[in-house]
C-alpha cells in the first residue's frame, strides 16, 4: 500500500471515529434529558396524586365527622330537654312523667356512648388533614427537585447544542410549583 493511501485511510478513519463519538455523545446528551424528562412527569403525577387524595378525602372526613357531631347533639339535647322537664314539673304526674324521659334520655345516652367520640372524630380529622398536607408538600419538594435536575441538565451550553441537534422539544426548561 502506498503512503498517501495509508494516510487518507487514516483521515477516514480518524473523521468516522469522530462522528462515532459525536453521535453517541449527543444521543447520551438526549437518552439523559428523556430520563430526567420523565422523572420530572411523574414526580407531577405524584403531585396530582395527593391533590386529588385530599380532594376525595377531606369531604368524606368532613361528612363522618359531622354526622358524628349531629349525632351526639341529638342525644345530649334529649337528656337536656328531659332534664329540664323536671325543673318544670309542677305536678306528681309531670314529675313522674319527666322522670321516665330523663331514665330514656340517659339509657340512650348509655347506650349510644361508643359512638359518643366527636372530640376523637375531630382530632383524626386533623390528623389526617396534616398527613394529608405533609405528603402534597413532600410531592411538591420531589417536583421541584426533579425540575431543578432538568434544568440544569438542559441549559448547558454543548447539552442545549446537542438537544437542538438530535432532539425535539426538550431544550426548554420547566416551571416549578410553590
């Protein structure tokens, strides 16, 4: 072979190994911006997650506590209102009758005490509103980091060239939630 063949052998080989490395640097460039890309959307899908966990569980929360709250205000007003019918006895009978309401009033009373909890309804219903708030927060956090991750990634300036070159949209950079 001769020398000048050996040489243009040499410079063909030396621009293909160049392009090799070029292409697979670019497409590692773009194969990172894609991963962070897609850890930034489900880091987002985790924050909608816990929005939409506390949209279905605060009005549920809300509804057992009430209830709960109706329920013992029933029966408290009960034992009121037959208390009170003895003060206002002026009779053996009334007298008699009021005592048989208030005997009612408190076996109901007794009975329905199990379920006689709002104060314990309503410490769960905060407890559950924290966690509930701690993990929409922890989301965002995540979010954020995961758009940090990406931004940075994609606004440096050989990265942007390669992503303008072998890739589509991910050269912008995202917002991130407060």
């Amino acid at each position: 072979m001769s020398k000048g063949l050996i040489t243009t052998l040499a410079i063909i080989g030396a621009i293909l190994l160049f392009v090799f490395i070029f292409v697979s640097w670019g497409t590692g460039v773009y194969d990172k911006a894609v991963g962070s890309q897609e850890a930034v959307n489900e880091a987002f899908g985790n924050v909608q997650a816990a929005y939409q966990r506390r949209a279905d569980l605060v009005p549920n929360l809300v509804g057992t506590v009430k209830e709960a709250a109706e329920n013992e205000r029933g029966i408290l007003t009960e034992v009121t209102r037959a208390r009170a019918g003895i003060t206002e006895a002026t009779t053996p009978e009334d007298l008699e009758i009021a005592g048989r309401r208030i005997n009612t009033a408190i076996n109901l009373a007794f009975e329905a005490y199990p379920q006689i909890r709002s104060t314990e309804n309503f410490a769960d219903l905060q407890e559950q509103l924290e966690g509930t708030e701690n993990r929409i927060n922890v989301a965002r956090q995540n979010y954020n980091e995961s758009v940090r991750v990406y931004n940075t990634y994609v606004r440096g300036f050989f990265k942007r060239m390669a992503l303008n070159w072998f890739g589509d949209s991910l050269d912008g950079t995202l917002a991130r939630v407060r």
